[in-house]
C-alpha cells in the first residue's frame, strides 16, 4: 500500500509522499525493507529510542510524537499520539475488515472469556461462520493460535480481523479489555454487538481507580455507532451509568423483573444448572452443564447477543444444553483414589474467587476444600489480601504458592497475600508443582480449587517462560494413582 493512503484521515506534520510500504510494525526487532515502523511508548522500552536501529533494518518511513531524530533518510510522520494513530493506520492498512464483519465486543471484569465461547458455539450450532478471539487466543475452525493478550494490539488485531475475513467468516465473538479500551487498540473496530457483563476490582495498579476503570470500559459503548446495540447485566450497579451515555439502542438482561431478558426460577448442583428465562412475556426453560450463579449471568448474556442476531430462541437454548465448558475455567477432574475432586480455573479478581468459592461451597456437602494459589508478581497488589481473605473464609486449609512473579519478588508477593489472612491456616510452597502435588496427595475426601492460571502452559519467571501446567499435573498424577 502507498503511504500516503496508510495515512489517510490522520493529522500529522512532516513530509511524505506514495512510497511503497510493505509492512508495519511498532516492534523493531520486526522492522524488514519496506516497513512503516510506528514509535510508541511501552512498558519497559520507548520505540524513539529504536528509530535509527528502524532504518538501518529497512524501515521505509517511521510514525513518531515528535522526539523523533532529524533525519533525511526516510519521511519522519509526526503525530501527537503514535499509539492512537497506529489504531487507525492498521485500519488503513488492512482495509479496515471490521466493516464487513459483524463483531460482538465482550467486556467486563469477569465473564468474558466464557460469554465468548458460548456465543461463538451458538453461532457455530447454527450454521454460522464465526472465530472467536480473546484469552484462549484466537479461535477458528483450523484451531487455536494464542495472541498472548485478552486483547491484542491493533496491528495484530486488524491484521486477525483481515484473515478472518479473508476466510470467509462473518461474525467475531472477542473479548475486550479495559486495557484494550484505554490504549486504543479498539478504536478503528467496527463493534456491531457491545456486551456488559459486570465492574469488579481488578486492574487498579493501571487504572487507579474504579470510576477510571469504568470509564475505560465505558468508551466501547459511548464508540457504538446508531445501529449498534449495548447488551447490559441490568443487575450491575455500573449499568444505568451505560444506559445514560449511550446513543444507541440497547438489551438488558439479569434476574431483576426489569430486564428484557430474565430468569425467572433456577436451580444449580455441582453438575450441571437450570433455569427458567422470561423474554417478551414467555417462558423457556433450559439446561446447562455449566455450574453456578455467575454462569447464569454468562448464558443470559450470550443468549441476549443472540436474540439481537436474530437467532431463534429454541435453536439458542438447544446449543445451550450441549455446550461442556470452556476449557481452564471451572474445569473439574475427578480423583477416584482419594474421593476427591480437582477443579482448575483462571480466576484472578476477587470478584473472580467471590464466585467460584460461594458456588462450589454450596455444592460441597461432606467434603473440604482445598485451595491452592497465588497471585501475579508486577500487577495490582492491593487485590492480593482481599483474595486471601476470601480463600480464608471458605477453604478448610490454603496452600500459597507462585503465580507468574515476573520481576517481582515471590516474597514480598506472598506476604501481600498473607496480609489478608486472619488464622494461621496455610502452608507457603513456592514451587507450585509441589504444592498442587502435596495438596492433592495428603487430602482426601476434597475439592482442590487451584486458582490462576486455567490452562496456562507457563510460569513467567523474570523474563523467562518456564513451562508448567495445572492441568498436566492433574492428569498425571489421576493417571498415576
């Protein structure tokens, strides 16, 4: 593409003309002959400080803010939010594919990777083409391929969008991140359907406050065009806030009598859920494998989205009934040797532990549980002993071990998590290995939550991807007992 059409709709200083650019990229290490390298400010490096390395591997043009080095030998493009900008040149450049794609934008604190999944099944059931992309990675028919974000920057994600296209896809489930939101990864995302899903505490150490937190996730529904539609959890506290800042039409659902979309009776066990919905004043009953309240609120989001699309409601609740689970959350093994039951999830938040503790305590009866985590090294800190306080409440005995430290220091993770603990009811094993090992060798009779992670391959260790899986440990030793 030439660039003076990459650079069309964007106000910027500085010479340009209709060059060829092959490629663009705001990594330099990415940077080959014919590249637009775009400089932007990261978490750990500055791309200003790479722009002559840029050109010396081929950059043919470079997008800068201004700190941009003099130079004649390729156009310098200043703008005054590269980030912001390299949204709208991704578009440019893979000629904006969000335009003929009908993209459902999930976001909230927790719920999203599963309302996901279950829309993308629905659509799947029904005969439609859809991929879905979020925490799992991206989803098609050829398989899985992990992003390593919720929600990938915009280069990647325009560039996801032009193959899904390409392959003749017409609907994208993806989740969306309030750090997608507020980077700007979003902007140039055609969102036909926004979903709600509930505001939480997470996130803090990059928002700072909850109002900023909400105000994040606010801008993909204040984005949604006339014929877009919100899809609102009307029993959050955040959803009259939506309402009042939208100018589109919007859906409500909950199990308040308000909703457009409620439930009107339901009944939960360890296996399996059911539920009765009222929509336009008739009643449906169905029937889930998912378990738990919170999973209510997944499934009556998912279903909404699809009533919007046009999806019969029996056809819905048909592939409601034969959907299993989502892989790394609630995910459950049994371990016949001790009577017991091992249940891995990604729950990090404590609204996330909030849910899963309160259902799965409900449906314990006899058994004790047993909880194994620990929580995220160079994220929010101050989460970490209110999590502690709710393993505390409901679990018999709590195992802290690691959970990504990063560059952070295990212990002083570890001694945040135990702020939050009022008895001396834990046992500290940093090698999470060994500590879902001894967990599960000396209880019987148990249900081992082991939080965090879901089906996470890795431990991120410094700078270093060490491989580990909850679920592999599991497997092995139910095939070993």
């Amino acid at each position: 593409m030439k660039l003076n059409e990459i650079l069309k709709n964007i106000a910027f200083n500085g010479k340009h003309d209709n060059r060829d650019i092959s490629s663009i990229t705001h990594d330099s290490r990415k940077v080959k002959k014919g590249t637009l390298f775009i400089a932007i400010s990261g978490e750990e490096s500055d791309g200003h400080d790479f722009i002559f390395s840029a050109i010396k591997s081929g950059a043919t043009a470079i997008v800068a803010n201004g700190r941009a080095p003099s130079t004649d030998e390729v156009p310098i493009i200043q703008v005054e939010n590269p980030r912001k900008v390299m949204s709208k040149i991704a578009a440019n450049f893979y000629q904006n594919p969000s335009n003929e794609l009908d993209i459902v934008g999930i976001t909230g604190t927790n719920g999203k990777t599963t309302t996901t999944q279950i829309i993308d099944y629905i659509l799947k059931y029904n005969n439609l083409s859809s991929s879905s992309l979020g925490t799992l990675g991206f989803i098609s028919s050829s398989g899985i391929i992990s992003t390593g974000f919720t929600t990938p920057e915009s280069i990647e994600l325009q560039q996801i969008l032009k193959t899904i296209k390409d392959g003749g896809c017409n609907y994208v489930p993806m989740e969306i991140s309030s750090h997608a939101l507020e980077m700007s990864r979003v902007d140039d995302v055609n969102v036909k359907y926004a979903i709600f899903t509930n505001l939480g505490t997470d996130h803090l150490d990059f928002h700072q406050n909850i109002e900023n937190y909400f105000n994040a996730k606010l801008k993909l529904f204040k984005n949604l065009n006339k014929d877009g539609t919100a899809i609102i959890n009307n029993d959050d506290i955040y959803s009259k806030k939506i309402i009042k800042n939208i100018s589109c039409k919007y859906f409500t659902y909950g199990f308040k009598k308000k909703s457009d979309l409620m439930i009107t009776n339901y009944t939960l066990n360890i296996n399996c859920s059911s539920a009765i919905i009222k929509y336009k004043n008739t009643e449906f009953k169905f029937k889930t494998h998912l378990i738990g309240k919170f999973n209510l609120y997944n499934i009556l989001a998912s279903i909404s989205c699809c009533i919007n699309i046009g999806i019969d409601m029996k056809i819905i609740l048909q592939a409601i009934g034969s959907f299993k689970n989502v892989p790394g959350r609630l995910e459950k093994y049994n371990i016949p040797s001790s009577n017991s039951i091992a249940i891995i999830d990604y729950a990090h938040s404590p609204d996330a532990y909030e849910n899963i503790f309160k259902t799965i305590y409900e449906f314990k009866k006899n058994k004790k549980i047993i909880t194994i985590f620990g929580c995220g090294g160079n994220r929010d800190n101050s989460k970490r002993p209110i999590m502690a306080s709710i393993s505390e409440k409901y679990s018999d005995f709590i195992y802290i071990t690691n959970d990504n430290p990063r560059n952070e220091d295990p212990d002083k993770i570890i001694k945040d998590i135990k702020n939050g603990f009022r008895k001396n009811n834990y046992k500290i094993i940093k090698n999470r290995k060994i500590a879902i090992q001894e967990a599960i060798s000396t209880n019987k009779n148990s249900i081992f939550l082991i939080l965090g992670k879901g089906i996470e391959e890795f431990q991120i260790v410094k700078d270093k991807r060490i491989p580990h899986s909850d679920i592999k440990i599991i497997r092995d030793y139910i095939n070993e007992s």
